[in-house]
C-alpha cells in the first residue's frame, strides 16, 4: 500500500489507509483507544452503562483532538489491530441512533452490526497490526487507554505495548467482582481478580469513576514508587430528548433500571409490591423494571412469571432506547434503587438530571452522585422501603415536595467536567514519565469504602 507524506509546520505527518501518525515533535501524547467492548458488544442489544463511557471517550476526542487519537480492537486471542476513524465514525453515529432512539433506530441495530463485522474482519486478518507497530516506534509518548475492563484478564497483549514504551491508563469502574463475590459467578470472580492484577501490575495511572472505586482499589495498590497515581472524575449523563409518544401508565408508578440481577436488589421491590397489591388492591401503583434479565435470578424470575399478585401491576422493558427511559422516568413517581452495592449509580445520576426523586439505598457511592438529594435507605429495610414509596404515591407527598426543593441545587456531573480533569492529568502523566516535575492531581480520596454495617446486621421487614 503506498503512503502519502505532508510536510507541515516543521513536523512530518504520515497518511496511510486512513491513520494519522504524527512525530512527537507534533503531539505531546498520542492516545491508543480500546473500543473492543463497543465493537464485540454491538449484538447485546441498547448499550450499557459501560459501552456509554467508552463510547463517550471515543466521542469526546474525535470532536476535540481527532489527531491526537488512534483506536485499537483485540480480540480473545492476538495482538491489537488499529481501526481506521472513519469506520469508528460510522459505528459510533449508528450506535448513538439506536441509542437515542426516534425514528429508524430498529434499523440503525443492523447499521452498526455490519460495521462491527467489518472491523472483527480486520482483526481476523491482523490488518492494522502495522500501523500500531508504526506508531509505536514513530511516537515518544502513547498512552492506551482501556475504559471497559475488556481484556485486562488476557494481559499479555498490554504488557507488549507497555514493553515499546506506551504507558497504560485504564479506567476501574468498580471492584464488586472481589470484594462481593456472592453477586458474581466463580468465574466471574477469578476473571475480575486477574483484572485487578494486571491494573496494580502494568498500570502508569488509573482513572476511576467515583472515590469510593479509588478507595476500595486502593487496598491492592503498592505503596512506593510503583504506586499508579489515581484520578477521580465522575462520569457524564447523556443528554437525549424525549419520546412523548411513548405510552406511560396512566395511574403512579415508580421505575427501576438495571439489570436483573442479585444484587441490585429487585426481590425486595417485588415483595414489596405484593404487599401493596394485597392493602391496596386496584390502586396500587404500577412498577417499571427497565433492563434485561442477567444472571443467578430464579427467585425474581419466579415471582416475575408465577406470582398472580403482580400480575398487570409489574411491566418489564429490556431493551429501551434513551428516548422511551427518559419519558418513563419523567411520569414516575420516583426512581427506585435499592442496590446492595454499586461503583457509581448512573441511574441516579440519569434520573435526577431529569427532575426526577430518587429512593436509594443508603450508598457512599450513590451519596456520591446524589448528595442530599435523595431519599436514603438501607436496602433490607423492606418496611421502610414500603412507607416511602406509600408516600411518594400521594400527589401533595411533603416528602416528595422537599426533595423536589432540594434538587433545585444538585449539580449534575457532566462529561466536559470528566475530561477537563482527565485529559490534562494525561498531559502530567506523559511529562511525568519524562523527568519533568509534576504536582499529583488531589482526586484520589483519603478514605476508603466498605460494606454498609448494616447490610449484615439487619432483618428484612415485612
């Protein structure tokens, strides 16, 4: 394949089959993106919480550096293959219309699907293999970014580009995996471990989404030289508009989204609304459960599919675009949240830059993103739960009213405030790397997070 030389500004720019390499005369630091997750993650349906910040990083630094960015695919097996920008552009403007939602998304699904199998293709061939070998030798300071946690138990491919001088900053979301493994298979567990390791092994820095990530990471990190510096930057809320034609219920109801797994605690939820159902009968509020089904949930699958009680009362959406979830959460009542454990709690984040009350169970991360906003729980406190949802039902609920008042001064964290603190921290990285005297940046928390006592201490209500 020929290749076309621009000379410009002193600094020489190389242009093949759709890469920019520029000599690091030209760019202080080239970023290496994995947006493995994105690609292998197409046919899983609405991107997750997950797929939404590597697909903001890959956003964020095509509109605002596009040279300065390179994007990287790995598969099970192999080396890292580059990805041309253009091909990225595409996925990336497929996945924010099926995002989104509106008219045509159903077909943006297969928009995005074929240029998945393009990409994979490229990585079946090794094509773009030579152009990260061509960046690696022709750049002094490349950092590759990981922000979805894919592949870090296969470390070997990481410790290479480390081994021609990258520096490697991934992205913790949380620790859940380790340090509860009974919301997690063994697999899932040994896997998440191995993360863990090749983060405190192989890391030049580590970003995390909240202190309460940093604090529980900080417990495997060496203490000394080695030691990664760790910045806290929490993460953004997607703006989207809203599907006023998407139908609502016409009475209260109250909506969760997750998935449906062990610990964001629906069991408790559904108990509590077959209690309801049997006090209040035909006015009992409606529950919206937003999110597929996951894993290890028969209790809840059960009570879902065989308990009569419910039955008209709890609808199930598994596959929503933004548009649809923001009108949803718009007409409820609440955001309910009853999670036993979270790194972040971007629900929450979501629901109240929307207007929209929250009950939470009783977090330091959902503190975190919440502030005094929302009502706190301790997420066994089944009675509890039920008072409040009885009186977030009422019209002129004071409680409801004053958390109204107090989200009037809620700041909701956005994605320009992420990277206005990630992306110089880079910078200082890089320079750092090279002999130059940096100050470490003041996110990384003093304290660090545990269990709710209360978790283990406290009996279920009624």
């Amino acid at each position: 394949m020929k290749s076309l030389t621009i000379e410009f500004a002193g600094d020489l720019h190389y242009l093949e089959e759709g890469f920019i390499i520029l000599s690091a005369k030209g760019v202080r630091l080239r970023l290496f993106l994995d947006i493995s997750r994105l690609v292998f993650g197409t046919w899983r349906g609405m991107p997750t919480g997950i797929d939404r910040v590597e697909l903001a990083y890959a956003q964020y630094w095509l509109k605002h550096d596009p040279e300065r960015v390179s994007f990287l695919l790995r598969g099970k097996v192999g080396a890292f293959v580059a990805v041309p920008q253009k091909l990225v552009r595409e996925l990336i403007l497929a996945l924010e219309a099926r995002r989104l939602g509106g008219l045509g998304w159903q077909d943006s699904s297969k928009v995005s699907a074929s240029i998945a199998r393009a990409a994979i293709t490229r990585l079946s061939f090794g094509r773009g293999m030579r152009e990260v070998a061509n960046m690696l030798s022709a750049e002094k300071d490349i950092a590759y970014l990981l922000v979805s946690h894919m592949g870090a138990d296969r470390p070997a491919p990481i410790a290479a580009l480390r081994s021609k001088g990258a520096k490697f900053v991934p992205l913790v979301h949380d620790l859940i995996p380790v340090a509860y493994p009974e919301y997690a298979s063994p697999d899932g567990v040994k896997r998440h471990m191995q993360r863990i390791e090749a983060f405190v092994g192989l890391a030049d820095g580590i970003i995390t989404n909240s202190s309460t990530t940093a604090g529980d990471l900080s417990h495997f990190l060496p203490q000394g030289p080695r030691r990664p510096d760790i910045v806290t930057a929490l993460l953004g809320v997607d703006q989207c508009s809203t599907d006023m034609n998407f139908p609502i219920p016409s009475d209260a109801y109250f909506v969760c989204i997750g998935t449906l797994e062990p610990r964001k605690n629906h069991l408790l939820l559904l108990n509590t609304w077959r209690v309801l159902a049997e006090r209040l009968g035909p006015d009992t509020p409606k529950l919206i459960l937003i999110g597929r089904r996951g894993w290890e949930n028969e209790n809840v699958l059960d009570m879902l599919e065989r308990c009569q009680a419910l039955a008209g009362l709890v609808r199930e959406y598994p596959n929503l675009p933004d548009s649809a979830v923001a009108r949803l959460l718009q007409g409820a009542r609440a955001l309910l949240f009853p999670s036993f454990t979270e790194g972040y709690g971007l629900p929450l984040a979501e629901a109240l830059a929307l207007g929209v009350p929250a009950i939470c169970s009783d977090l330091p991360a959902l503190r975190e993103v919440g502030g005094d906003v929302p009502e706190y729980l301790d997420p066994l406190d089944g009675l509890g739960w039920r008072h409040l949802i009885l009186s977030f039902m009422e019209e002129d609920s004071p409680v409801r009213a004053a958390q109204m008042r107090r989200m009037k001064r809620w700041e909701q964290p956005n994605w320009e405030n992420h990277f206005s603190i990630v992306d110089p921290w880079l910078r200082q990285l890089a320079r750092a790397s090279n002999g130059v005297t940096t100050h470490r940046f003041q996110n990384t928390p003093s304290a660090t997070a545990t269990r709710p006592a209360s978790t283990a201490s406290t009996a279920p209500g009624s």
